[in-house]
C-alpha cells in the first residue's frame, strides 16, 4: 500500500488512475465498469492502463486496498494504547466504512465482491488493519493498561466483531434500537475485552 502513496510520477499516475476507476464503480457499479472506460474517464490509452492491471478484478483490490486502508489510517492515527483508545479507533473505523460511499456502492450492486474477504481469505487492507491492531494492544499489555494474550488473537477478535458492524448492523436497527447504540454496545464490548482482569 505504501507504494501507492508515494510522490513519484509513476505512483501520482496510478493515483489518478485509481480515482478514475473509483468515479465509474460510483457511478455504473463494478460489473458495467471496463478497462477501457476507466481508460476513457483517466485521458489515457486503453493499453497504458492495462499494462499496469491485466484486469478489473487487479485493479478493483488495489481500490478496495487504497479506499479502506485511508479509512484505518484516519482512524488509527497512532498511539492508542489504552482500552478506550483502541475500543474508540476500532468504532469509528466501523463507523467510516459503513458511510463511506464506494463501500455503499459496492453493497448496493456488487456485494458478492465482498464475500470472499467474509468467507474464506483475508484481503491486504484487512491484514494492515490487523497489524495496526495488533501493534496497539502490544503497546497497551507493555504498560499493563490491556490484559495478557496474543495481541493478534485479539486483533481478530476484534476485526471479527467489527466484520458485524459492518455488514449486519441495519438487521439488527429498528424503532427502538439506533445505529448509536450498537455502536455504543460494540465500543463498551471491546473496552471491557482489552481491560486487564
């Protein structure tokens, strides 16, 4: 992901690339959108754009890498090694995704394309988001503000209930329970899971 957010030439071009392709996801979802249109929406040739995916399914994990790791970036800036802190970052990156637009997009057209990062394998943004984690828990058991464990047994515990948050959570809204107060029950549960014994 980081060679992505570098200032070299070839990185602003891939970039500008990535938001081309975003923009026609936004706008025809992710089955109506061809190389060649992401081609026609960035100013460039067909083949410039294929030389650096050789197809849709590249390009579309390299966005979902660049749109959800902004996300996890925003919302762990670093630091956090408290239960309230980690309990606090974890929320708003589950409150992020679900009101980010292109994650919108997908789940209203394409959902299957989620699926597998539900199901069977991990994708990279899941797994820099495990590493942010997991590095703030051990930072956390250091100073003996988080209970003892693995900090990445703990991380995807964590990831595991955020994966609900995300996904499940307008099932589970109604008159009587708000999207707040989930949220509020998910950032107590993780708070009471980190707190030493």
């Amino acid at each position: 992901m980081s060679s992505l957010r570098n200032s070299t030439p070839s990185d602003q071009r891939t970039e500008h690339y990535l938001a081309a392709a975003r923009a026609c996801i936004l706008e025809f979802g992710w089955r109506r959108t061809t190389l060649t249109e992401v081609a026609r929406r960035a100013g460039v040739s067909r083949m410039t754009i294929y030389r650096t995916w050789p197809d849709m399914g590249a390009l579309l994990a390299d966005l979902m890498t660049r749109e959800w790791f902004g996300i996890a970036a925003v919302a762990h800036p670093g630091g956090a090694r408290t239960p309230e802190a980690i309990a606090s970052a974890a929320v708003a990156t589950v409150q992020a995704l679900r009101d980010n637009e292109f994650f919108v997009r997908i789940v209203e057209l394409d959902p299957e394309l989620l699926l597998p990062y539900l199901l069977s394998r991990r994708g990279r943004s899941q797994e820099s988001l495990l590493e942010v984690l997991s590095a703030e828990i051990r930072a956390g058991q250091a100073e003996g503000l988080v209970h003892d464990g693995d900090p990445m047994t703990m991380a995807r515990a964590i990831t595991l209930a955020g994966h609900g948050s995300v996904f499940s959570a307008m099932t589970m809204v109604d008159d009587h329970i708000s999207l707040d107060d989930l949220d509020a029950e998910l950032d107590r549960m993780v708070r009471s899971f980190l707190e030493p014994s």
